[in-house]
C-alpha cells in the first residue's frame, strides 16, 4: 500500500501540484530535498572570512578559523536536537534554518568586523529560503514542465483570440515603431529606466491575470467536481499553475512580435533614418549587406523592439482574460487535466485513510 502512495504522491509532484500530497511540511518535503543547494550555499559562504587586503597565508587562516566555527555551530546544534555530533539533518527545522541564516552571516562580522556585509548575508540567505520554498514547495518545475507540453496546444486553442488581436495590435505597434517620439524615449532611455520600465509592464500584467485567479480556480475546482475541496495553500498551487501556463503563452507571443519587429526594422529602417529619430549615430552591434542594402542591427532598435513587444504582452495578456471563448477553452483543457489529477487525489485520500484504520 506505501508502493501505491508514493506513485501517487510522484504523480502529484510531476503535475506541478505537490500540495496535494497529505502532510506535506516545509522541514521534510521543501527543505530537506534542497540539503544540497543550501549546503553549497552555505559553504560558498565561508569566504566570508576572507580579506582581499591580507596576505594568502592569512586568509588560509581564516577560512580554516571560519569552518571549524561552523563545525562548532553544527555540534552544538546536533547536541541540542539530540543527534550525533556531526549527523547531517534528518529535516530541517526553523532551528537548521536560523543556523544557515545566521552562521555564515557571522563570519564577516567575527573575522572582518563589516556589519554592512553580515547584514547582506543574513538578507540573502533568507531570499534563498524564501525561492526554495517557491521553486521546491510548489512545484515550479514540474509546473513549467508541465506548461511548456501543452503550450502549443494552448496556443492553438487562442488562435481565435490570435486573429483578431494581432492585426490591431500590429497595426497599433506599426504606426508606433515608425514615430521620432518612440526611437527618442526608448532608444536614449538608460538601461535602468529601462529595465524598470519593462519590470511595470510585467507587473502589470501579472496584476490582471493575478486579479482574476481566485474566481477561476473556484470555476476549475467546480467544473472537475472530484474529491473533498482543497484547502488555501492547494488553491494557490493550482492557481500557481494556471498564472505559469498563461504566462508562458503572453511570453511567447511577446517575443514574436519583437522577432517580428526587429527583422521589419532592420530590413525597412535605414541607417540614416534611424540615427535621425534618434538624433546622434546608433550603437550598431551587427552589420551586413544584403538585399543592395548595408542592413543593420543595432541597440536601439532592440530597444523600441523590445518596448513594443512589452506593451503587446501586456495587451494580450488582458485580451486572454476578457475572451470568454478563449477563456473556455483554455479552462476546459485545464478541467481535463486536473480533473483526472483531482480524482487521483480522491482515490489517494481513500488509500489513505484505509492504511491509517487499518
């Protein structure tokens, strides 16, 4: 009966949807599976130690100062949990977690005096739990996996939404790539700006989609109609599941309209016109002849690309959820998948708790 549990538990895990498995904890199932990941960060940290302005012998010194101070750590700590003195964990709990948070970030405050740097350390130990719990916790993997396989199927079933969105919003972007304003703002915009730029429309979009997952889930649980409801935690795994498969479609389809502009503004915008729009020559970065002409690639020209192709990403990814026709069919894929996936866990529940009577 184990046998049986564990196949099902396996088919959870490979449906992106982990939290299905009953007893799911953060110390056994997240943060055990990444012992390995936290020790190599853990150990990569030991150059805390280390100071650039000190002879090599010194910092030799250091680094072995720093890992018998961390050996010291994990004998105390295992004595405290009643283990051998240097057991490697079994699970690892908030005191496992506080050690790796804490430990190394003592290192360049003992040895190097740099509070700043303990400080970043602890920070950025804590932002590595917080992506393990995400990455391994729910399942992003396996959900990408599992998004990346029915992709083009999922495509195809937009092509409805594809055919009328596109034309107008091509024909919107076409009338918007061949303006001075837009080679000016995004071609002499910073780096910065526009990295924070393409980071707003992401976020925006991703605020839409977000917005409406509650009620769709709700709609998907209904529509699959097997097993007990899932709890909030669960929810949010399959809405996790959901919000990866429709943003996967919006990337894809944002980067063929940058393909498709970048190829239009190479092969159509002259070197001379564009270093007009832009008011100072272009930081060319491919440059060849054909077609009679000297065609370029250049900077600015990903650039303008680039912030249409954000702008459509964000147009269509409001389009996908205005659609009711797209919408039903990219929910009725998703009630036949998880359908069968819920109904998996309604069996697995029973397994379950006729192991446990038993």
């Amino acid at each position: 009966m184990s046998e049986e549990l564990a196949a099902y538990e396996r088919r959870f895990r490979r449906a992106g949807l982990p939290l299905l498995i009953e007893d799911y904890t953060a110390s056994q199932d997240i943060f055990t599976r990444a012992v390995p990941l936290l020790s190599f960060v853990f150990l990569f940290e030991l150059a805390g130690a280390v100071n650039l302005d000190w002879p090599w012998w010194q910092n030799a010194l250091a680094v072995l100062a720093g890992v018998l101070f961390v050996l010291a750590c994990l004998v105390v700590l295992n004595r405290l949990r009643g283990r051998p003195p240097l057991a490697r964990p079994r699970d690892v709990g908030p005191a496992e977690l506080a050690a790796f948070v804490l430990v190394p970030a003592l290192l360049p405050l003992l040895f190097n005096f740099q509070p700043v740097s303990a400080a970043f350390t602890a920070l950025g130990n804590l932002a590595v739990l917080g992506l393990v719990y995400l990455v391994v916790g729910y399942g992003v993997v396996s959900i990408l996996r599992w998004a990346l396989r029915h992709l083009l199927g999922q495509l195809a079933a937009s092509l409805a939404l594809l055919t009328r969105a596109l034309p107008l919003l091509l024909i919107f972007s076409l009338i918007t790539f061949l303006t001075v304003e837009m080679w000016e703002v995004f071609g002499l915009m910073s780096r910065q700006a526009l990295a924070a730029v393409g980071v707003l429309f992401v976020m925006l979009g991703s605020l839409f989609v977000v917005a409406r997952l509650p009620r769709e889930v709700r709609s998907l649980e209904r529509s699959a109609g097997a097993g007990p409801p899932l709890d909030a935690r669960q929810r949010f795994n399959v809405g996790l599941v959901m919000f990866i498969s429709q943003g996967l479609q919006v990337l894809v389809v944002s980067l063929a309209v940058a393909l498709f502009f970048v190829l239009f503004g190479v092969v159509a915008v002259q070197p001379e016109v564009r270093d007009g729009w832009i008011g100072e020559p272009a930081n060319v970065l491919v440059s060849v002849g054909a077609l009679g002409e000297r065609l370029q690639l250049s900077e600015e020209l990903l650039r303008v690309a680039g912030g249409i192709a954000a702008f459509s990403g964000l147009y269509y990814a409001i389009a996908v959820l205005t659609d009711a026709t797209y919408r039903e069919e990219f929910l009725a894929e998703l009630t036949d998948e998880l359908g069968d996936t819920f109904r998996a866990r309604r069996d697995y529940l029973r397994l379950r708790a006729g192991a446990e009577g038993f």
